[in-house]
C-alpha cells in the first residue's frame, strides 16, 4: 500500500505575551453595549509569527527542514482588528453558540522591532471596554467576517460564522493591499496537539488584563526568482536541455520572457478548516479548525469537495467560472494563445543577486487525493521563446522537404516529433496525415486536426526567428516519493510561501493552440511535471520549488 504523507499546517507555538499599560484617556468604547452591564477595558495583542518554527515530535510536512521566511513589513502589519465574541461558559456548546459581541479596534502600536531576525512581531491595541463574562473569541486582522454585523447578534450561530467565506475576489492579488493582509486567529489549545480558531477567555472585572492573540495569514504567497543558466549576465535565458528530446539540437537557447497565475481561487475560509478523506464532516467539531491529522488529513476550501471531475473539460467549465477567478474562457476551453490577460515580466539580476517577484497572493486551494487535477490546481504559466535554428520546408517544384534556416516574416512554425516544420504544405509533404482542408492553424477544425496528429504551432514572438511556448507548472505543497499524487501533494494553504525558481528546461513548451491545459481534467502526470520541487516548510511556510521545464 502506498504510503501517504498527511499534511499537516504548522500549530503556532504559545506565547508569553506582556500586558502593556496605556493611558485612561486611550481607550476605545464600542458602541452598543447595555449601559446596565459593567465594563472592563482589555488590551489586546496581537502576534504575528514571522519565521519562528515550532518543535515537534516525529516526521510531518512541517517539520522537514529549518528554512524560513521573514515577512515583509507589509506582510506582518495590523492596523484593524474585529472581534467576534461568543458565549463560551458550560451552557453554551460549541458551534450552537450564538454571537453576543462585536468588537472593533483600529489602532494598533508595533511593539517588537522589523527586522529581519525578528520571529514574532507583536502589536498591542489602546485599551477596549468589554462585558465581563466567559468568551470564545474570534479574532480577524485587517478585514471584517464577510455578512456579520451588529444585527447578526444573538442570531447567528458559531458554525455559521466559521462556514462564512470571503468576498470573491476579483483579480489576483500581487501586493498587499493598502488595508493590509488579512489574518486569522489560531491559538494552541491546552495541550498543544492542535489549534483552534478562538481564544478561550473570561473577562473579569480585572482593573488590568490582556487578550492575547496568535494569528496567521488567510492566504498562501506565491514567488518567481529569476533563474537560468547564467542568471548574472543573462537571466532567465537556458542553454541546456535533456538528451532525451529528440532533435533538440535545432534550439540554442529558450527564454523566459513572464508568467500569469492561473486557477487562483475567487474565495476562502475565513478561519482554518481540516477535514476527512472522502466526504465532508457534519456537524463539524473544534478538531476541524486545528492542525490535520491522519484522521483529518486535508485543509480544506470551501469547494474542496466539489471538485469532482465529472464529465468533460466543457462540464468542468460549468463550474469553473464560480472557483476561479480566470473563468472559464480566459484561455478558452482550448488555447493559451487566446488568453487575453497580461503576463508579468520574469524578474531580474540586480546588485550581485537573482530577483524575486510576489506572483499572487492566493486563496486556499485543495482537492481530495484523487481529484488533484489539471484543471483544478493552482499553476504559473511561464511564457517563453524559442528560437529554431532550422526547420524544413517543402522542396520547389518537386516532392520531398528539405532544410531551411531563414525564419524571416513567419507567424508561425509548426512541430511534430521533434522536428520544426514551416508550414502545412511542408508537414504534409513529410507524410503527416492532416486533412486536405487545413492549410493553416486558423483554418476551420485546424487545432483539432493537428492535435489529432500530434502536432504543435507555435505564434511569432517578439521578432523573426521568436515563437513563443509555455510552460504550466502545478504548485505542489508536498513533494511526493511516489508516483502518483499523495494526499495534499498539489494545493496552495494559508501562511504558506511557494518560492518558485525554474533551474533548467528540458524541451519545447506548450504551443498555445492546440491544448486544453488550464481545464484538463487528467491527473497531473509525474512523468511529464514541468517543475521539479524542493519544498521548505515554515511560516511563513517556505515552499521552495526548484523548477525543471518540459520534462
């Protein structure tokens, strides 16, 4: 039986947070509470991990290596923070809970420094009036829970509030926003086996006492480094491909010119959600909210279980529109090369060092074991040139092709079985069984009728002798030693950094014209995975992704 790696999210290590004094006169009184109630005022903190790993005993995903990454001043900052009260004494089960209280705080001080080795950056807010009383609270920095308002008080139940999603998102997000990222309680429970989404607390009548909050980022953070193969003198540009594609020697070199994000998800969770293989639980419990476990071995989104594969990659589109923020038809069902977005330029060399790039900062995205597809996984599309020193083309005036090295005025090129070929003409001349109406890759039924034979055409690119190809790489959040897809393999998760750097290229990319590649419902083949992946665990969650393109 293959052995499968469950994932696991990193649990925050507890922290002894100081309770900081301020001003009487610095306080924050919200608005409608019962003048007939005592007030308390309560400072809360707010600690944001930022390159700190937790001790843990035995072999998960999160613990197979030491690296780290420190958050960007814009990463780490609050500036507002929501509290979401329930009630949470002995007669009040969690989930039926109903929310009594909603708290808004916006003034925060940092009290740690920014700097580079600082492992946990912790704000404290100006002093807050609360009812005293036993609470869960449910903390969220820098954004509010999507629907819940003052009216929501006293009717809305605790599994309601934690099955609310975001706002769907209009476009991927490639820097962090004005208002800054939004976070998410998750504080370790008393034994430290898990997490949970609240901070168990009763607000006494206590002149002094704190709130003291662990949060993690609700989105994972996808990066680009340049790479190739002198990325000094000229980055992104690769000079060295397998052996094993045939007929390679007619490329020099191929370059990375950009990259898009695609499959990003419109929407998450906001609070952690675990689940079990095969069906969602209901009713949830508080182990749904924590770490995963063998038992609840996926983090899940809001879609997780609808991703299901059924049908075609037209039945799959159905949906598409509604998961992802590139819709259906922003590749057609059939073509990058009708994708009418813009990709962003590859990064640079810059001052002795290759430069990195924030590709997205991207919802949760995951699927059950065997539905981590093609269509479903998160991916970046790099876009390429190429540049073929020959290629053959029909002979004049008699049968037969022969060699050709002037590419001059061509707006396309076409390949089959490892050699280029100028036209139709020249690929029929050579026994390739097209059609006789195709004449082109426009014609009427062309993209068909070539892939049908197998073969690929590539678009001019940016000057004669340039056609551009792609590379789609799928995000992998575990790295697997078996061949198929373990459990989480492929997937993007809160608080975690997928740092991507293509280190070589093995051959010709995708043509852009003949492939169905963003709503391909195959599982993801191993043997053709674009990128090869080293994957550093830590939050924020490095996920290192060392890149080999069109293996």
């Amino acid at each position: 039986m293959k052995r499968l790696k469950y994932m696991s999210m990193m649990g925050l290590a507890a922290l002894l947070l100081t309770t900081w004094s301020a001003c009487s006169d610095d306080t924050d009184i919200p608005g409608g509470e019962n003048p007939e109630e005592a007030r308390v005022y309560t400072t809360v903190t707010i600690a944001v991990p930022n390159g700190v790993a937790e001790t843990r005993a035995g072999t998960t995903a999160d613990t197979d290596d030491n690296t780290t990454e420190a958050g960007s001043e814009d990463e780490y900052k609050v500036k507002t923070a929501n509290l979401y009260l329930f009630p949470g004494g002995a007669s009040s089960s969690f989930g039926s809970a109903k929310l009594k209280e909603i708290i808004s705080i916006n003034q925060f001080t940092q009290m740690t420094a920014s700097t580079a080795d600082a492992k946990t950056i912790v704000w404290t807010s100006k002093k807050t009036a609360l009812t005293p009383g036993d609470y869960r609270i449910y903390i969220v920095v820098n954004g509010t829970v999507n629907g819940v308002t003052d009216g929501s008080k006293n009717s809305l139940t605790e599994a309601d509030f934690l099955a609310k999603t975001t706002a769907d998102a209009t476009g991927v997000i490639a820097a962090v926003p004005e208002a800054g990222l939004v976070m998410a309680s998750r504080s370790p429970n008393n034994d430290k086996t898990n997490t949970l989404p609240y901070i168990a607390q009763t607000i006494t009548k206590d002149p002094e006492q704190t709130i003291a909050a662990t949060v993690e980022r609700m989105m994972g953070k996808i990066t680009v480094t340049a790479g190739g193969a002198n990325v000094a003198s000229a980055a992104n540009v690769y000079t060295s491909f397998s052996t094993t594609v045939t007929a390679i020697g007619n490329i020099t070199n191929i370059t990375l010119k950009g990259y898009y994000v695609v499959n990003a998800r419109k929407e998450g969770y906001y609070f952690r959600h675990v689940d079990k293989e095969g069906s969602a639980t209901s009713p949830l419990a508080e182990a749904n909210y924590g770490n995963s476990t063998t038992s609840l071995p996926y983090v899940v989104d809001p879609k997780t279980y609808s991703k299901t594969y059924s049908g075609t990659p037209a039945a799959l589109a159905g949906s598409y529109a509604d998961w992802y923020l590139q819709a259906s038809g922003a590749f057609s069902l059939s073509s990058f090369g009708s994708f009418g977005g813009s990709y962003t330029d590859m990064p640079g060399y810059s001052s002795s060092a290759a430069e990195t790039k924030v590709a997205a900062y991207c919802h949760e995205n995951t699927m059950l074991k065997d539905k981590q597809k093609n269509g479903y996984t998160t991916s970046i599309v790099f876009k390429a040139e190429i540049a073929p020193s020959k290629m053959m083309q029909k002979k004049t005036g008699s049968g037969g092709v022969e060699e050709n090295s002037t590419f001059t005025s061509m707006s396309e090129i076409f390949y089959h079985s490892g050699i280029f070929y100028k036209d139709i003409a020249a690929l029929k001349e050579a026994g390739v069984l097209l059609t006789d109406g195709t004449t082109s890759s426009s014609a009427s039924g062309a993209p068909a009728d070539l892939k049908k034979n197998d073969v690929q055409c590539f678009k001019i690119g940016s000057a004669d002798g340039k056609f551009v190809c792609y590379y789609p790489y799928w995000i992998k959040h575990i790295s697997s030693d078996d061949v198929a897809e373990d459990v989480m393999e492929f997937g993007i998760v809160r608080n975690n950094v997928y740092k991507v750097t293509v280190t070589s290229i093995q051959g010709v990319g995708k043509d852009g014209v003949t492939e169905d590649i963003i709503t391909d419902t195959e599982t993801d083949d191993p043997t053709t995975v674009l990128l090869n992946v080293k994957l550093s665990i830590k939050p924020w969650i490095v996920r290192t992704n060392s890149a080999v393109l069109g293996r």
